[in-house]
C-alpha cells in the first residue's frame, strides 16, 4: 500500500525558509516520479516542482530560484527546501508521486501540509 507523508509546513514570515518532507513508503522500487505541488485560497492546484526518474528536476517559473526540490533514495525521502517566501507562496502543499517518468498528472497523494506565508 502506497503511502506519503508529509511534514514540515508552517508559518514564516516573509523572507524565511522552511524545508518540507516527503516519506515514501509502499512502492517495490526507486524508479518513481515525485514531486510538490499546491494549492492556495481560492486558487487552482498548481506543479511547484518535480523530480523524475533519471533525477531531472523542474520548477514552476513562480519559484525558480527560491526552491530547491531533492529526494534521498535510501530514505525514500523527498524535500523541497523554500527560501525567500513570499506571501503568495502561502498555500497547502501536497507530495505527490506515481511510478511513471515524469510526474505531470501523479496518481498517489499526501495528506497534505499548509505553509503560510506572512507580509
């Protein structure tokens, strides 16, 4: 049974960091996608950034620069490291993951963790 755990969300004021965690449990290998996306008030769920199989990342333009999105294979860990947080970064972020190259439609969710951003 796949499962993914988020943690690590928040309230920061703008300018800070926070890191999020991803636990990976439930797949038979480390050939998955993975990646974060969100969904703020009042706004459509939204690819914040992704990992693929062969490790290539990508970012959504809005956090290019400011995020950083890297997985630990022997931890069946992924991260999203966020600096520079502004206030429409305030949003429920979500892991996602799906054993195909490249998670652009994933099928396996988190619960979900919030991150609140404030001027």
């Amino acid at each position: 049974q796949v499962q993914l755990v988020e943690s690590g969300g928040g309230s920061v004021q703008a300018g800070g960091s926070l890191r999020l965690s991803c636990v990976a449990s439930g797949y038979a290998s480390s050939n998955y996608c993975m990646g974060w996306f969100r969904q703020g008030p009042g706004k459509e769920r939204e690819r914040v950034a992704t990992i693929n199989v062969g490790g290539t990342t990508h970012y959504a333009a809005s956090v290019k620069g400011r995020f950083t999105i890297s997985k630990d294979n022997a931890k069946n860990t992924l991260y999203l490291q966020m600096s520079s947080l502004k206030p429409e970064d305030t949003a429920t972020y979500y892991c996602a993951a799906d054993v195909v190259f490249f998670c652009d439609r994933p099928r396996d969710w988190g619960q979900g963790t919030q991150v609140t951003v404030s001027s």
